[in-house]
C-alpha cells in the first residue's frame, strides 16, 4: 500500500511537471537598426565619346547623343524626408559656340529588381560649370536594380548652340567632366 501511495505521488508529480514545463518561455530580444543608406553609380562607367562633323556642304554640324548610362541608386531616406540628384561640369570647358545638354529619363526597373519612390525626373537642361542643375527630385527610400536597363536612363547631347554658331572654332579633344551630386532636403 505504501509503494502503490508513492507511485500514484510520482505520477501526480510527473503529471505536474510535464504541465509545468510546457509553460516555460524562452525570449530573444532583439535590437534593430535601419541606417540611413545613399549609394549611386553610374552603369556602365567610362568615358563616352561625342565628335561635331559636317557631313554635306550647306549644312550645320550634326548633335551628337549618347543614351547608354544608367543613374543606379539605392536610398534609405530618414523619415519626412527626400533626396534629389544634381548634375554640373565639374571640370572642362564645354567649346565656345557649343552647349552640352542632359535629358533623365523616369526610373525603370526590371521585374522583381527595384521598388520604392523614385522621384521625378527633371526635363533636358543645359549643363555648364557655374550651376548645379536638379536631374531628379523628390527621392524617398528606393533600390533601382543593378541590370543594363535598370535606373534613370541619361541621354547626353552635344551640339550646336545656334545663336552662337561664329563663335564655333576646330578644338582638339576637350575633357569634360559630369558630378552628380545626392542632396538630402
């Protein structure tokens, strides 16, 4: 009877601490940061070529353009705020009777490979060395993806300024370069 009392106690107490153990908790706790994030890179980087010919007597020099860079971003905007992207010659002299102009084109992005708010941009604008000009505004947190395709299409035109076409001379090759700039507002 006694060995039946303290079995029957055992498995009271068996029964107890399986109850017991099943209302255990175990927390992880944890701290999370999201940092304040602005890359950008122009795709494919290098040096673009640009060349003013005439190609029939009577006519004027030809533009130029080239539309094989992409602005890629990736932005992680503090809250309440935007970001835009500038554009100046940040070293060169575009030639006298010339002007150099910039057209962005909105974000594109391939399937699954960028999302958030892209901003606006801006339309074609005459660059020179003494203005920053607005190339996209209003950016918030966004990825443009990474492929050939994906960003701010830019398109670079080189050509004739009509109303200063005597002022045209022959020129060696001119280096001209372009820093886009992220601002945060």
């Amino acid at each position: 009877m006694k060995n039946r009392i303290v079995l029957i106690f055992i498995t009271i107490l068996a029964f107890y601490s399986t109850k017991l153990e099943a209302q255990v908790y175990a927390y992880n706790n944890f701290t999370v940061t999201i940092y304040d994030v602005c890359n950008m890179r122009i795709f494919p980087s290098g040096t673009i070529s640009l060349n003013l010919l005439a190609t029939t007597a009577g006519n004027s020099m030809i533009n130029q353009t080239n539309s094989s860079s992409n602005l890629q971003l990736t932005s992680i905007a503090p809250a309440n705020q935007t970001r835009k992207i500038t554009a100046i010659i940040s070293s060169g002299n575009v030639p006298a009777g010339t002007r150099f102009q910039l057209t962005p084109f909105p974000c594109t992005v391939d399937t699954g490979t960028g999302s958030g708010t892209f901003g606006t941009a801006s339309s074609t604008m005459i660059l020179d060395r003494n203005v920053q000009k607005d190339v996209i505004t209003g950016i918030g947190s966004c990825y443009t993806g990474t492929s050939s395709t994906s960003g701010y299409r830019l398109l670079y035109s080189w050509g004739i300024d009509p109303v200063n076409y005597n002022q045209l001379r022959a020129t060696s090759t001119v280096s001209i370069t372009i820093t886009y700039t992220v601002i945060s507002l």
